[in-house]
C-alpha cells in the first residue's frame, strides 16, 4: 500500500453560464450548464508528481481550483493527508491549508506589484504565524530566497525589478514559505523561456526530493510533463481519459486522444515529420458529444461511443476510458 | 544562513533616488505646463495656508473694519483710514486681498475635504463592488448610475437644501461649511467608485490575490492591503481633476448664495458679493477673486491632465 | 551533464531536405545588415543589430529565439510595420532584387499583402471583426490582383476551400467570431495567400492554439506554401515547431544573429554555445531525459544592457577574453554561418 497524499475522488464541478434570466426568457434561451470537471479520481502518492495534461478546456486549471479549496465541487471530494479541505473554515481546515501551496503560471500577475520581495514571501509566514519575531521572519526569508536562487537583498525589490525567471523563483519561494508538503503548480512554466524554463524545472525537481514535496503539476506541454511526472492524467474536455505511469504513457499510450496528442506535439528531433491529425477541434464545452466525447474525431469510433459513456478498464497498472481499450493495446487494431 | 542580517527596509536616500528617477519624475522634469501648473498651484496653497501672516489685514474682524474706507480702488488710499490697499476695498472696507486669501483658503479647505471624503466613499464602495460582485456590486453600482442621470450641482444642491432643513436655524452658519463638505462629497464619489471597481474587477482576477485567498487572507485584507494600492493610479488622477470640480462646484453654490456665508466668505462669495458691483464701476471686487478661482481651477486641472497622461502607459 | 552530440541525436532520422531553388541568382529576400532603432529617454535601443539572411523561393527559413531577441521586430521591419518611434536606422531588405525597406504609401501596401502575405499569432491583428469573410478574402484579392469583383469572389471561395474550411460557401457570410479559433487561423492563412505572395511572414503562428489544431494548421501552411513555391519565414520560440516545418533556421539572440544553416545541422550539430545549450534544454516528448536539461545560467539581457562582444558572453561557459570586446565576426562552419569566436576551435573537456 502506497502512502497516498491527495485522494481525489468523483469530483465533479458544473458553471451555470447562462445569460440573466431577464435575457432567458425575453430570448426563449434555456439554461446553459458548463460541466468543467466530470467525475474526475485520482490520488497522489505523498513524494511523487502527479501531472494533468489537457488542451483549452480539459477543466485543468478547474480542477486545480477544486483541490486547493478555492471552488466548491458540484459533487465529490478531495482529501488531503485525509482531511477535506473544502469543509468550512475550522482550525484543521486552516492547519491544512498552510500544507497546501500553489505555483501559478503568470509570474507578473501571481505577485502583486506594489508590495516589497520581502513582504510577498513573508506573508504566508506572518498568517500561519510561524515566525512571531520580525528578525527571524526577514531571515527566514533570506533563506528561502537563497534556496531559489536569489541573494537575500532581492527582498527589498519590487516584482518590476526581476525577469520573468526570477519572478517564477520568487512565487516559488512563496509557495515554500509556509513549510507545504503539497504544491499544485498551474502550468509553471509555460510563460516562460525554454532556457529559463529548464532552469525552473530543475530547481522544483531538486525542491522536490530535497524537501519530499508532493506536486499536482499541470501542464498542456507533453515534453514538460514527460520531465516532470511519475504518473499521468490525460484530460479531454472534463474527464480524465487515461492514468498511467509517465513510461507507460509516453512509450505506449492507449487511448486513442493520448496517441493522437503525443504525435501532434513538435519533436526538436522531428525533422520534416508528418502529421496524422485528425482534423477536428476541442468541440464546444457546453454542448458537448454524446457518449464518449472524443467519439466525433476518433478513427475507432463506433456507435457504441456514440451512445454509451465508456467504463474505466483498468489495465496492465492503467486506468483508460475508452471502449476499444483492450483490443488497442492487444495490439488487434490499428490506428 | 548567512550572517548578513536582511533588512526588509531600504534606505531613505535610495528611495528618493527611486522617485527622482522615476517615470513619473521623468514625465514631469519634461513637460513645462505641469511644472507651471504645479508652481502656480504650489504659490495659491501656501499662500492660503499662510493666511493670516501674509494678508496686510484681518477682513473679518469688524473691531479693525474702516466704513469709510468702502470702494478703495486698486493701490487707492482709504478716505478713512489713509491705509494703502493694493488690490482695494469692497463696500465694508474689507482689503480684497487679504478676503482673497481668507477665502481660498475656505475654498481649498472645503475643496480638498469634498474630494477626500468623496475618494474614501467611492474608492471604499468601488472596491467592495469590484471584488464582492454579484447583489452587491449591482446595488452600489445601480445607486451610483441613477445619481449620474443628475448633474452633479443638483445633486449637491439636493443633499446641501436637505441637510439645511435638517439643522437649527442657530447652527447653520456654524455647519455651513461642513453641510458643503458634505454635499458636494456626496455628488462627486460616483466616478472614484465606477473606475475603482473596474480595476478591482481587473486585479481580482489576478493571480497574487488567488495567493492571498489561498492562504486565508480575509477579504477585507485582501481588499485594503492587496487591492486598495494597485487601483490607486486612476484614483490620483480623478481625485486631481475632481479638486478643480469641486472648488468650481463650492463657488458654484456660494454664488447661487446657498454656500459659504457673507460672515466667512470663499472664493464663490466673494464673487457673488462682486458681482453686484460691476456695473458702478468697482470692477475689482469682482475681478481679482475671479482671476483666483481661475488660477487655482486651471492649475489643478492640468496637472490633473498631465498625471493622467503619465500615468497612461499607452501614451508614452 | 553534457550536451547530446551529433551522432547520438540524428539517430531520430535526418532527411535531406531538398527544394526547388530559386531560378534566378537572386535570393527571394535578402536582408543585409538590418539595425532597428528605437530612441527612447533611457538610451538609444537596438533591437535588431546587424541582422544578415537570405530566403530563397520555396523555402521555409526558421526564425527562433526567445522572448527580447528581436525576432518579431525584425519580421515587422521587413514587412514595414515598425511601430513609432522604432525605425530602421541602417541596413537595407530586397525583395527579389528589390529594395522594399525605404517604401512608403502605395507602393508599400503593393509590397504588404501583395507580394509579401502576413500570419500573426493573433488572428484579430488580421482580420476584421465587423467585416464578412468572404468579402475580406475578395476586397484583399481585388487590391493585388487584376480581376473582376464576380472573379474575387470566386477566389475567396477557393481560398478558403484550399485551407480545409468545410462549407465554404456557406462560411464565406459569417463573421470571424463565428469561427474556432484553429479555423479563424485558416481563415487567416487564406487571407495571407490570396494575394499570391512571393514570401509569407508568419510571426508564431500557431502559439495560440492547441497542439492537435497547431499541427493541423503547420501542416496546411506548409503544403500549401511548397505547392506555391512560397517562400515562408516563419518566426516561432518552439525549437520543436523549427524541426519540424523549417528547412533552414536562423537562431537569434540579443538582436543578432548567432547561428544559421540547414535546420537538421543546426539542431543537431549547433556550432554556436547557444543554440547547443538551447538544444539541451529544451524537454522532448519523444524521449527521456532522466539525467536533467541543462540550463543556461541567467536570462536574456535587456536591450539596455545588451552585454559588450558577443552578447551571449555573460552566459556562455566557453567565453574566452575576445568574446567579451570584440562582435564575433561572421563563420563558416559545415554548412552554417556561425557568430561566434570559439565554435570553429575544438571543444574542451566540458564534461564536469
């Protein structure tokens, strides 16, 4: 039995984004209900990262929201270390929450502007109140920015003052600050350069395994979530679609939506390479396909993922929603 | 860790090194009207705030009043008194320089306290708005778009006609100026809501008040301590203009006679009072308290104009 | 740590790529010495310094680089679209022999959209929110070519055929927002086309989109330039979009340009310390790096402190004295030009 971390388990979120009803009803419009999240499980071991992969509206940055607490599901939970993080403000909800951290995707937007380095990364200090004393908060502070790779005299600087990179470095100084064992990194480097990205990669990869961190990282670039996974989450339009471990997704992906984004994603060894693109695009969230919702661009689709919501089969150690699972990875059909 | 011992303070000189070099700074150094219009500005504040030692006489001390003195042209000597006064004397014999200072300096007083109260007001609603949304957000908001189908004298003139049948008759002289303060406040908060909240709607989104949230930061201290200093650039500037709006606004109503009173006259009173002399021929009395109130709206308006046009990144 | 050489990273599959060169001597462009300046209040700024390329017919010439290094401001110089104050301060750019970079008014917008046809990253930079495609397809054809309006709208149905849309006829009435945004895309391909340009310029394209519409659209702009004989210089940071679609690629850095050649040698076998190090730091899908990218140290200078010699200096772990007070001079190196003082000599022992 693996230590799990974070238990995610039927959670399901519904947006109502209809028009006013004043609008509804002048334009005989019905109700339209956006379902971001769709019956999504997975758990976390505590020390691994668990990446999500998904296109524009998978429900990615849904689901993010959903396990730090900052929405309320529509229906199922998430369970952190056990406890549920969404329960209403209690003194384990707010132990909990200092154990809860996230590293989000724009850094000029993710610090706020006006307020000194220093301010930014004690704040999560000053509110959890692990450091009473203003001389060891500036020196925790110190280290946390030497621990990303900034000098402790960044901390009288303003956001303005710092590259994209080092702006990424000090969210994630922030992140640290309150001592988590459990960061959800939304998409983190994906404003970033390659050649800073890779040192943002690497520096969460040594925090990782220098501090046992547990990640939920969130990504739509498979080469990032290939570096940076040991299990993986295939979304498409809400649901998960394929769990599998990064190797077993990476070397022989299953579902026919894995396949199809694996090879549309460009090599850097790719020379000249051909593409098998289906063609069709991530249909609209609101109304979406019936049955199986890749059915409408699948090559194997037949009227059964049309109609029926395909099962999880669970596999040789993965989880695939599809209804043509087995014969795909017996090898009996080909795509 | 290091020995170093971090502060999170730096030091005084850096930071005015760090306004001197500023963009605004910059912006400021390099445009001749704004730096006019700050020195003419400048020169009327201190000379209303230094009042009562710089004016030659203390006009609204009956004890020192000269009857006979009434109607001294400009540089005129006072057929009472023999005193010299360089911009004349109204029908009381009161030095229209020395009420000049006097009442800029109850114009300003009132001026900058309308827009203070009206910029908490507003910037306070405005950011409730912007970040609770929903009921709240439409309440405030419709409040505010039914008192902008009213022009802003009205609307000041509604809340002074109220508040004056509210108070004694004994009292009101004394509350005068407050009544003022209060109304024209009142009128004048809808535009610090309306921008406040777009950008709050704005900056809310943003990801380090996510951060905040995520750590159990209450909405009010999101509020006040995260949001309050980012929207604070459009407040400046609106406050700036609203300044030259709501001196114009108190003369406004000072002249229609249902301001300031004759006994502690503003700028607008001093006007009124002119005005009745125009046509005999006591030009003066009309005209210096104008050319005041036009030096000091000018003044304020452009530099209100320019700290928009710096603060608009889009027109550098 | 080390960087992947040649041998082991071709493995993949190199095919040599072969075109149709131009008939004429004459390059389709030929940029030479391209300065853009911007005159600012904190100093006079370089964005592009000293950029030299050629494209020939039927071409696709990668232009990469990340954030700051001047690739976008030098694809909008070439095409005249310098937003003020920036302006090109020495340099010139010759479309087929024909100098285009001294052009104003009507002989620019001749040069704009005629022969030279622009994709941007965001379509609404292109097309024309309260205009029916179809009639921007057809008032864009009749601008650049000598046909009639019945003949235009014969050709905007075409163009929009030709890049997949299903239904043309029907989408030729409906507005942009009616389109996803991998069909607004095409609608902008088409758009870019229709004039039959000599050369497309095509600024990150496909950054805005998904990966599964991003291929399906690199796909159709590819086919449809190479039927044409188009020459496409498209501007991307995806060193994989670069592999996949480029047969030549130009790697720029601070303004300048350090390395450019055949895309398979410069990839693989990059002479320049930076296109080695952006090779090696760049995540592929398609395999494992279990021993960790290697990251270059620091970030991209601003262009106000672009660092004196070879920009790069500061970050390159191979800098000798030279490199840091003298422009590398210009290098041939295989089949690259190479901008740097210490490709051409044997690496050291780098592995530490």
């Amino acid at each position: 039995m693996t230590d799990i971390m974070v238990e995610v388990s039927g959670l399901t979120r519904r947006f109502d984004v209809s028009s006013p009803w004043l609008n509804r009803l002048l334009q005989r419009e019905p109700r339209r209900i956006l379902t971001a999240v769709d019956d999504v499980s997975f758990s976390i071991a505590r020390g691994s990262t668990y990446a999500l992969v998904g296109e524009s509206g998978s429900g990615k940055s849904t689901i993010a929201k959903l396990v730090l607490g900052l929405l309320k599901p529509t229906a199922g939970q998430v369970l952190v270390d056990g406890s549920d993080l969404s329960a209403t403000a209690t003194a384990a909800s707010d132990a909990l929450r200092r154990r809860v951290q996230m590293i989000f995707q724009d850094p000029y937007a993710s610090l706020n502007p006006r307020w000194r380095v220093g301010d930014i990364i004690s704040e999560p200090i000053e509110v959890f109140g692990l450091e009473p004393d203003a001389g060891a908060r500036a020196r925790r502070v110190a280290e946390l920015l030497d621990q990303v790779g900034l000098a402790a005299s960044d901390a009288t600087k303003f956001p303005h003052q710092f590259s994209g990179g080092q702006r990424q470095r000090i969210g994630i100084a922030r992140a640290l600050a309150s001592r988590p064992e459990f960061i959800v990194c939304d998409e983190p480097t994906s404003a970033l350069d390659v050649s800073v990205q890779a040192q943002v990669l690497n520096l969460m990869r040594d925090l990782q395994s220098e501090l046992g961190l547990t990640y939920l990282f969130i990504s739509h670039d498979l080469s990032v979530v290939r570096y940076m996974a040991d299990q993986v989450g295939v979304l498409y339009l809400g649901r998960l679609v394929e769990t599998a471990t990064r190797d077993a997704l990476f070397e022989a992906p299953c579902h026919p939506y894995t396949r199809m984004l694996l090879d549309a994603a460009p090599r850097i060894d790719g020379f000249g390479r051909e593409h098998q693109t289906d063609g069709g695009e991530i249909p609209d969230p609101i109304n979406p396909p019936s049955g199986c919702h890749y059915h409408p661009r699948c090559a194997l689709a037949t009227e059964r993922c049309r109609v029926e919501v395909p099962a999880v089969s669970n596999l040789e150690g993965r989880q695939v929603v599809c209804h043509e699972a087995t014969q795909i990875l017996s090898g009996s059909v080909d795509l | 860790m290091s020995s170093v011992q971090p502060t999170l303070k730096p030091s005084i000189s850096s930071r005015l090194r760090g306004v001197w070099e500023s963009d605004i700074a910059w912006s400021f150094r390099h445009s001749p009207v704004a730096m006019i219009a700050a020195f003419v500005f400048l020169a009327l504040i201190l000379a209303a705030l230094f009042a009562p030692w710089i004016a030659p006489y203390t006009p609204f001390d009956p004890a020192s009043l000269n009857l006979m003195d009434g109607f001294t042209p400009p540089m005129g000597e006072g057929m009472g008194s023999g005193s010299v006064y360089w911009l004349g004397t109204d029908d009381q014999g009161r030095d229209v320089f020395s009420t000049i200072l006097y009442g800029m300096r109850l114009s300003l007083f009132i001026g900058l306290s309308a827009v203070a109260f009206a910029a908490v007001l507003g910037v306070t609603l405005g950011l409730i708005a912007g970040y609770v949304g929903g009921w709240v957000d439409a309440l405030i908001m419709r409040v505010a778009d039914i008192q902008l189908t009213f022009p802003s004298i009205m609307v000041a003139l509604l809340i002074f006609g109220i508040a004056r049948g509210l108070i004694p008759a004994e009292y009101r002289d004394q509350m005068a100026v407050w009544v003022l303060i209060l109304s024209i406040g009142l009128s004048e908060w809808v535009q610090f809501a309306r921008t406040v909240r777009g950008s709050a709607m704005v900056e809310s989104k943003k990801d380090y008040v996510q951060a905040a949230r995520l750590i159990g930061r209450k909405p009010r201290q999101i509020l006040f301590r995260h949001l309050l200093p980012n929207v604070m650039g459009p407040v400046s500037v609106i406050a700036t203009i609203y300044l030259a709006l709501a001196i114009i606004t108190e003369a406004t109503l000072s002249f229609l006679g249902v301001g300031a009173p004759p006994t502690r006259p503003s700028l607008g009173t001093l006007i009124s009072i002119g005005q009745d002399y125009l046509f005999s021929g006591e030009w003066w009395i009309l005209l210096f308290p104008s050319m005041t109130l036009l030096a000091l709206a000018l003044s304020v308006n452009l530099l209100g104009d320019w700290l928009r046009d710096a603060l608009n990144p889009k027109l550098q | 740590m080390s960087i992947p050489n040649a041998s082991s990273a071709s493995a993949t599959g190199v095919q040599p790529v072969s075109r149709p060169s131009s008939s004429h001597d004459e390059p389709l462009l030929a940029v030479e010495d391209l300065v853009v300046e911007i005159p600012t209040r904190r100093g006079l700024l370089r964005p592009v310094d000293g950029v030299s390329f050629e494209l020939n017919a039927g071409e696709i010439l990668g232009v990469v680089g990340e954030s700051g290094a001047g690739k976008s401001i030098t694809g909008a110089a070439i095409i005249g679209l310098l937003e003020r104050p920036a302006r090109i301060a020495s340099g010139s750019v010759r479309l087929a022999g024909k100098r285009i970079d001294n052009l104003t008014g009507d002989d620019l917008r001749r040069v704009r959209g005629g022969e030279i046809g622009t994709v941007f990253q965001d379509p609404s930079t292109s097309l024309n929110p309260l205009q029916r495609i179809g009639d921007q397809l057809a008032e864009t054809a009749r601008q650049h070519l000598d046909i009639s309006r019945a003949e235009s709208r014969d050709r905007a149905l075409l163009a929009l055929q030709e890049v997949g849309i299903p239904a043309a006829a029907e989408r030729l009435d409906a507005y942009p927002h009616e389109f996803s945004g991998g069909m607004r895309q095409r609608v902008v391909i088409a758009l870019a086309l229709i004039g039959e340009p000599v050369l497309v310029i095509a600024d990150e394209p496909t950054t805005a989109l998904d990966v599964s519409v991003q291929a399906q659209v690199l796909t159709l702009l590819k086919r449809l330039c190479l039927e044409r004989g188009t020459g496409v210089m498209m501007i991307t940071h995806d060193m994989g979009v670069i592999a996949e679609t480029t047969d030549r690629v130009a790697v720029m850095y601070a303004g300048r340009v350090a390395e450019i050649g055949p895309t398979p040698s410069v990839l693989v076998n990059a002479a320049h310390p930076y296109t080695r190090g952006l090779m090696a730091s760049t995540p592929n899908p398609a395999s494992d790096v279990a021993e960790g990218l290697v990251q270059i140290p620091g970030a991209m200078p601003g262009l106000l402190s672009i660092p004196a010699g070879c920009a790069f200096h500061p970050r390159c772990d191979r800098a000798v004295p030279d490199c840091k007070q003298k422009r590398p001079p210009r290098e041939t190196i295989n089949d690259s030009d190479v901008w740097c003082w210490v490709a051409s000599q044997p690496q050291q022992a780098r592995h530490d």
